[in-house]
C-alpha cells in the first residue's frame, strides 16, 4: 500500500519533493511512476526534487536496539543511503538529457525532522509527511497527509521548501583518463 501511494503521487504530480532517509527503494518507484506517465502521456515531471539524509546525521540517529544491534543497523542503513543515492543518480542521469534541468538530488547536512513528500498536481497540493522519532524504525511510523490550503499545510511545506532550498546538491563526476605518473592523472 505505501508503494502503491507514492507512485500515484508520482504520476499525478506536476512538481515533487520527496525527503527521505536513504531513498533506498525510490529509483524503482521513479521508474514506474514514469512508465505510468509515458502510457498516459504526460512525460518528466516539471520539477522533481530529491532529498538524502547527509551521512553524520544516519550516523547520529539511535535505534531501540542493544550497542551491537545498534552498530549493524548503522552499517545496514549507511549501505542503504549509498545505494539509494547511486541507483536514484544512475536512474534519472540514464533518461532523457533534456530532463537534466527538472530534476535535481540534494542532501540535507542538519537533522531532518521528517521524511516526505510535496507535491502539485492538477487539483492542487498535496504532502504526506511521517515524524523521524528518536530509536523508531520509520517502517512503523505514522504518516499525516495534508491537503492544500490549511495554515498546518503551509507551514508543513515551508519546511519541506527550506530543507529543498538549504540542502547541497550532489555533484557526481565520472572521470575517464589515464594516469601518466605515480602521483597524476591525467584528464583527456
């Protein structure tokens, strides 16, 4: 059901935000949402906006569980950020070049007070929003959903906004060259 709800999210969105802790699953929901919106001819998003948790604040955020519990569940995690972050990039660099300008991937260097979603479609606005509570496995969370046009939605969004505005864009570089000495590399 949750992966069901963030695809339609994904196909009736014009424009999107989606914070996360790890993003771990999202490319595939990328992929669907867009295969759904080819069929029915609406194309790449107008604006599409991705969110990391930074890696000091997956590292700062404790688990219910024993120290050595605790020190697995880190690791799993801080693997399913990297993942996430590699097949979310792979996925949106493999589509269309002339999307490059709607989309971008950003990562949050404070602490995120909830992962999310924001998005405008053609009855309005919309967000779905779940708490990041303190040694709470997300996966049991709560989500509150919110239409437009209330003062709790437009604070909510605000926030959603600034964590957008504020955060570092990911920058990747694939480098292709040759290394012509034991200290330089050089770049054709």
């Amino acid at each position: 059901p949750e992966r069901r709800r963030l695809i339609n999210a994904l196909v009736e969105a014009e424009e999107i935000n989606i914070i996360g802790l790890t993003n771990s699953h999202l490319a595939g929901h990328l992929k669907q949402a867009l295969e759904e919106r080819r069929e029915r001819s609406l194309g790449f998003w107008r604006s599409l906006t991705i969110v990391f948790a930074s890696a000091e604040f997956l590292e700062r955020l404790p688990s219910e569980r024993t120290d050595s519990e605790n020190i697995r569940t880190a690791l799993a995690r801080h693997q399913a950020w990297l993942q996430g972050k590699r097949e979310v990039l792979q996925f949106l660099l493999s589509l269309n070049s002339e999307w490059r300008d709607n989309w971008s991937c950003r990562e949050y260097q404070h602490n995120l007070p909830f992962v999310g979603v924001l998005h405008t479609h053609a009855r309005g606005q919309g967000l779905r929003i779940a708490h990041i509570l303190p040694g709470r496995d997300l996966r049991e969370a709560l989500y509150i959903e919110l239409e437009g046009g209330t003062p709790l939605f437009e604070q909510t969004a605000e926030a959603i906004r600034r964590i957008c505005k504020t955060s570092r864009q990911i920058v990747e570089w694939i480098l292709l060259g040759t290394v012509a000495g034991k200290e330089t590399l050089r770049i054709e």
